[in-house]
C-alpha cells in the first residue's frame, strides 16, 4: 500500500569522470614528421653501411681508415 510515504529513489551511481588528454592535430603532424624523419636516418643508415663508400683525397686517389692516401700497388 501506499500511505503517503515515499520510497527513495535510486539513481544510477555516478561514475568518476577520467579525463583523456586531446590528442590535436598538431600533435599528430609533429608525430608524422617525427616518424618521418627517424625513417629517413635510419635509411640513410642501412644504405651507407650496405654501399660500403670510399672516401677520396683531393686527386681522387682512395684514402684508407686513418685519412692516409693509400699507396698505389707495384702492378699498376
């Protein structure tokens, strides 16, 4: 029955709210570039390792590992 009093209503519980950062559209540029970039080096790495360059004095000749021109062999 009902006599006039009334029962307490129940609302759902409130949940906390967790606030997410914004990801902008900015920062998902700079993200791009970043990435890019990093590619880049890491290209220009592996394709300097994989051709193996000579470094070259002034006249052309090959330089070995201490940038000391490298004497010509007897055969030439």
């Amino acid at each position: 029955m009902h006599n006039g009093v009334t029962m307490p209503t129940f609302s759902t519980p409130v949940e906390p709210v967790v606030k997410r950062s914004p990801v902008t559209p900015l920062s998902i540029v700079l993200a791009i570039v970043f990435v890019t970039f990093c590619g880049i080096l890491v290209f220009a790495y592996v394709a300097t390792k994989r051709i193996n360059p000579v470094m070259l004095d002034q006249q052309g000749h090959p330089l070995d590992a201490q940038s000391q021109p490298v004497q010509p062999s007897a055969s030439h």
